[in-house]
C-alpha cells in the first residue's frame, strides 16, 4: 500500500467513525426497541457497522448513506430476531408490553399527537405492530428516539415533510385503533 492509499483509508476511517458516532444513540435505540435486550441491541448495531465499513466507499458515493446505513441495521435486526426463532427461544409473549410503548405513548401524549385515551398499553401496542414499517419506525424514531423531522428524514431518505405526512398517518391509524375518533391534527 502506498502513501496515497493509506491516506485515503485514513480519510475513510475518520469519516466512518464519525459517521457511526454521528448515528450510533439512533441505532442502538431502535435495535434495542425491536430486540427488547440491550446485549443482542448491541450485537446487532455491531454486526451493521462492521457491514456499513465492508460497504463504506459505495456507501458515500449514495446520495443517502444513511439511508443505506439505516437498511443494513434493519437487516441486522432482522437477523437477530430469527436467529432467535431459529434456536427456539420463544417469541414475547403477547401480554408482554415493551417499555418503549410506554415511552411512546407519554410521548405522543405530551406532544399533543395522541389523546389521552383509556385504551391501554398493550392496545397501543398492538396497534403500533399494525402500522405499515415506514410509519412504524417514524413513530419509533421521533417519539422514542426524540428525533427531529430533519433526523428522521436523513435516516429514512426522505423529506421532513413526508416525515410529518408519514407520522399523521400513522398517529391517525394509532388513534382510530384505539377508539379515538376525530384527533385533532397539530
């Protein structure tokens, strides 16, 4: 390897770890959501960094890496999930209510964007698992994850105003779900 290469490698390096810092409490927060255990949270963020740094050089060239970085955390995620199925360790259990819906649903309260409403946890739950992926991981990502519309935007190759359309969507589906009829719209 040459001096050139090498400086090149380095420029790559540094900007992937700031890359990686730059979107690291995103990613964790949502593997953590969809795992439900910070050790396989972590194992998954880990295995997609190690792929976004295999991809890094074609990931720059994209005119949304972050984008492209986001769909590689998924997989992992995904990954993850059936690795679990497929060593027969049980799925949750349907009583079971994460946390992070709780977190979800203080926040969209104290957000004006979901009543209060005497449904309770697990219905909202339920009703987040109905929502189509993209609404899903809006709501996920600027409830729990209190991101902005630009963040959510970055990470989802998009437009802040899709983002908002997207939440409306999702948050008018939530709240039909719940018997909330005519929410009021912010």
């Amino acid at each position: 390897m040459n001096e050139s290469e090498r400086a090149v490698g380095d420029r790559h390096r540094l900007t992937f770890d700031a890359f990686c810092d730059t979107h690291h409490r995103t990613w964790t927060g949502f593997a953590a959501a969809r795992l439900g255990d910070p050790g396989a949270a972590h194992g998954a963020v880990e295995l997609a960094k190690g792929r976004v740094w295999q991809e890094w050089p074609r990931i720059l060239r994209e005119q949304f890496p972050a984008f492209q970085a986001w769909t590689i955390l998924k997989e992992e995620v995904g990954a993850a999930l059936l690795r679990r199925t497929m060593n027969g360790e049980p799925p949750p259990s349907p009583a079971h209510v994460p946390l992070w819906v709780c977190a979800v649903r203080a926040a969209a309260e104290r957000a004006g964007d979901l009543p209060e409403t005497a449904a309770d946890h697990w219905q909202l739950y339920a009703a987040l698992r109905g929502l189509s992926e993209r609404r899903h991981d809006v709501v996920l990502l600027r409830h729990l994850l209190g991101l902005t519309d630009r963040q959510i935007a970055d990470c989802l190759a998009t437009t802040e105003a899709n983002v908002r359309s997207t939440a409306a969507q999702a948050l008018d589906r939530l709240a039909a779900a719940l018997g909330v009829r005519n929410r009021e719209r912010r």
